[in-house]
C-alpha cells in the first residue's frame, strides 16, 4: 500500500541529546515536509523541501535540522539547541504539479524529551 | 501572508445537534485551496475536503457540509445531526499550491459531541 510512515510512534529522550525522526513515503512525491503540533498552536511548518538535495526552512526551524538525500527519505533531526522539543511530529509528501493537488499525511511521532 | 483563522476553540454540543465550525482566511492570492482536516485522539490528520477558490458551489457529503464564500473569506464547516464518533480536533488550512507548497493550518477546534 502508498502512504508515508513515521517511525516510531513514541520517542522518548533525555534533555541534551539529538533525536532523528524518520520519515518515508512510497508515492513517489517529489515534495515533503515536517509540521510541529503543539497544544492549541495547530501545526506549524519546520522545514520542506520540493526536491531532493534541496530544502526550505519553515516558520519554527531553529534547533532542527534536515536532509533529503533520497526521494522517499525526509529525516528530521531534534538537536540540543531546540528548547522546547517535546511535542507532535507530522511529515507530509506533497502532489506536486500532479492532481489532486494535496498533501498526505503521516501518522505521526509524539517526541517527550525530559 | 497567508493566515487561518479557528476563532472557536472548543466547541461542546448533545449528540444529534448540528453544529458549525468556522474559518476565515486571509490571501492575496487570486488561486488558491482551502482544506479540512479531522485529527481523531490517535493523532492521525484525516483528510475531509479540498476546495479551490474557483468553485464556490457548497458540498455535502453524508452529514457534513461546506459553505465557501469568498466575499466574505469563509470556509465553514456543519455536521448535521452529531455523532460521539466526531469527537476530535477539527483544521482548516490553506495554500497556493498545496501539492508543493506547505499548507497554512489555523489553530484548530476541539468539538466534543456528548451522548
């Protein structure tokens, strides 16, 4: 079956670690991206990218980081500068040029950091 | 800038209530797509409706129901006769080009359907 998967589903780290999030899509999208949920903040873009080896930073993109080396791979890394990092992790691919002109998302990472 | 506006927050109604949810957006775009979600207490965003802002004509399907209207830059949503089942956070979100741009999300309505 298409679709994008998140792994994994609960994280858990201690307060100065980096944490990769994993993020792989089997549709063939050219376009992903990664929003941040927090509680009564709706979700927030961190970081996109339209093609691989090439990408943007969003809205909340201090103490993230990104790679796009593969089509289907869209990792996010939570580094130690982030202040905040606990929170709900979504990745999307993006139709592109292509109908329906929409975004899929993934099932998501709850990311606790103490 | 693009801007999403839920001015609900919570929204609490009896089963078999209609209620509405309300999103005003802001664009200068002359094309663009408006969106809802349903995110269920898994976390899982749900994809409900796409609308482009060519097409004004309102849609249903089942029990739910869209009203865009552009003069007023309003994309509502009703569910007719409520159900415990949509119990969960609702989104309305916005773009020039979703398939390659990020989307907008306004901040989201939690409504709780009471049986």
């Amino acid at each position: 079956d298409g679709g994008i998967t998140q792994s994994p589903k609960y994280l858990f780290r201690k307060e100065g670690q980096n944490v990769t999030l994993s993020c792989e899509q089997n549709l063939n999208h050219d376009a992903m991206y990664w929003y941040r949920q927090d509680p009564g903040q709706g979700l927030r873009l961190i970081y996109y990218s339209q093609i691989v080896n090439d990408f943007q930073k969003g809205d909340i993109a201090e103490g993230y980081s990104v790679s796009r080396e593969k089509k289907e791979s869209f990792p996010l890394t939570v580094t130690s500068a982030q202040k905040n990092p606990t929170a709900f992790y979504l990745c999307a691919s993006g139709t592109g040029t292509e109908y329906p002109y929409e975004q899929y998302f993934g099932p998501g990472t709850r990311l606790t950091v103490t | 800038a693009q801007k999403v506006t839920q001015a609900q927050t919570e929204i609490s109604v009896v089963e078999k209530e209609d209620v509405t949810l309300d999103c005003v957006y802001e664009t200068r775009d002359t094309t663009y797509y408006l969106f809802w979600y349903k995110q269920p207490p898994s976390g899982e965003l749900v994809f409900l409706i796409r609308r482009n802002s060519f097409d004004e004509q309102n849609e249903i399907s089942g029990r739910y129901s869209w009203n865009f209207q552009k003069s007023t830059s309003s994309f509502n949503f009703t569910i007719t006769a409520s159900q415990v089942v949509d119990s969960a956070v609702y989104f309305c979100a916005l773009s020039e080009d979703p398939g390659n741009t990020p989307l907008v999300f306004g901040k989201g309505t939690r409504l709780s359907v009471i049986a």
